[in-house]
C-alpha cells in the first residue's frame, strides 16, 4: 500500500513537472531509460540499446552487466519514489508490473511510459521485440533482431521435432513446493507455453494459471518428468524434498526420479532466449 504520506509526496513531484514536458520528451528518443521485466530488459540488450538504460528491475539479471545498474524492485511490487528517483526519461515495463495504484502513480508523472504485451508462444517473442523497438525508435534493428530470433526458434522447434520419438512426455512444471503444497503451471502460463514449444506435454490443463494442486490431482497428472525453476536458498526444491512428497511419489516422475532444472528467466521469460531454452528442454526430456 502507498501511505498517504507518499502520496502527497508524489503529488507534490508530480506538479513540478508541467503537463507538456511529455510531449518535448517525445521530441527525441529517450536516454534515460528504466527497464522492467527480465526479457524487457534482455532485448534492449539484444538490440544493442543498453546504454540508454539508468535501471532495470529486480528480475532483469541477464546479461550478467545489467546487474551492476541500480534496482528499483520487484516488477510487481514497485514503488513509485524509487522509480522517479533515477530522474527517467522513459519507463519500459513488460506488461502485469504493479501494483495498480504504483503504476497509476506513475503514468501521470509527465514520463513517458511504454507497456509490452505478455505473451508466452512464438508469436509473443516476435511481438515484444518489435514493440521494445518501435517503443526505442530502432525499427530496423527491431526487424533484425526478429528476423534472427525467428530463425533460431525455427531450429529450436525442429530440434524438438527431431528430439521426440514417441509419445510426448508428460511434464508437470512446479512452481513452488512450500510446506508440501505443490503449486503447478496450468494452461495460459509461460510453463505451458515452454513445455509445448519444446515437444513436451502440459500435464495438467484443467485450469488456467498457477494454482495449488491437491494429491490426488498430482497423482491423476501422471508426470514422466518434474519441471522446476533451479533456485537457491529458502526457494530452492531439492531432491530430497521432491521425492519425499508421497504423491509425487506415486508417479512415474517420482518412480523414476525424474526432474529437470532450468534458469527461471530463460526458461519463462519468452524474450531472445526461448529458442536456446526450448532445445534445452527438449533435449532434456529426450534424455540427452
């Protein structure tokens, strides 16, 4: 929540920028930029637009150099003070940041402020580049950094093709397991749309999103393999605690001890790495 005391403070900033200034922004291309979202972030690298970039979110770690910019926080929990703190010209959020009333906040600080659609299939990874550069005023280098992303997830989806011999295996992507609740990737979520594009098989698509899945729906899921981001610290699922849950047990993921890890952002960001993450599981769930 935003205290009142924030909000007169924002209020007061807020006036000392004249309701024209956005439009003199516009004038020429912004050179301080925040980025927020990890594969927000990426493709401004990717485009080789890095330099305009003043701070990136707590999600944006790759290239391992964006790291030594300031931290303005978690995507979803931004604080309006810190993101006007490093004086921005232009704030690049990938869509869902918040929250709500921060996001409000901000769009009427007279900053440009550009959102990029989400999206978690092929179609998504072409759009977002597109928008970073269009948003960046790089067309050109929006069309060939497209144009070379398309290329390589042409590959990825043959290396899946070529990768799978049989049925599709069955994949169950764990978010979380805190307390022996296993929370699972449903339909319309990046896990889902990883798992398909890389030859597998979404295990449970009975909901949409990420919800907590009770036994016996683990057990009716049937997973060949577990799929879960590699964490460390209180985050992290070890083996240990994987295959001591009874029903995960019970399957043939649990029988056979089956899991894969993978970097979070890679694996769910749908930014210029999807394809390398896409042959990376399906090469994974090939057994290669």
């Amino acid at each position: 929540m935003i205290s009142r005391f924030t909000r007169r403070a924002l209020a007061t900033a807020l006036m000392a920028f004249p309701l024209g200034l956005a439009g003199a922004l516009n004038a020429e291309p912004a050179q301080r930029i925040v980025s927020i979202g990890g594969a927000v972030t990426e493709i401004v690298y990717a485009l080789g637009e890095q330099d305009r970039l003043v701070a990136r979110d707590t999600t944006s770690t790759f290239p391992p150099e964006v790291t030594e910019l300031p931290d303005i926080g978690y995507i979803r929990q931004l604080s309006p003070e810190g993101v006007l703190s490093v004086d921005p010209t232009l704030i690049l959020t990938a869509e869902g940041a918040g929250p709500p009333e921060a996001v409000a906040l901000l769009k009427q600080a007279s900053i440009d402020f550009a959102e990029i659609p989400e999206g978690f299939d092929r179609a998504a990874v072409l759009t977002k580049i597109h928008r970073v550069a269009e948003v960046l005023d790089v067309p050109e280098k929006g069309e060939a950094l497209a144009e070379e992303v398309s290329a390589d997830l042409d590959r990825a989806q043959q290396a899946a093709a070529d990768a799978t011999d049989g049925p599709p295996r069955r994949v169950l992507f764990i978010l979380s397991l805190q307390g022996g609740r296993i929370m699972a990737g449903g339909r319309e979520t990046a896990a889902d749309g990883i798992i398909r594009l890389s030859g597998g098989e979404n295990s449970v698509t009975g909901f949409e999103g990420y919800k907590p899945l009770s036994d016996e729906a683990v057990i009716a899921a049937a997973p060949d393999v577990i799929l879960l981001m590699a964490r460390e610290g209180e985050l992290a699922v070890t083996d240990e605690a994987l295959f001591s849950h009874p029903a995960i047990l019970s399957t043939p993921a649990g029988e056979n001890r089956s899991v894969i890890r993978m970097d979070g952002m890679k694996l769910l960001g749908f930014g210029p790495r999807t394809a390398e993450a896409a042959t990376d599981l399906a090469r994974a769930l090939a057994g290669d």
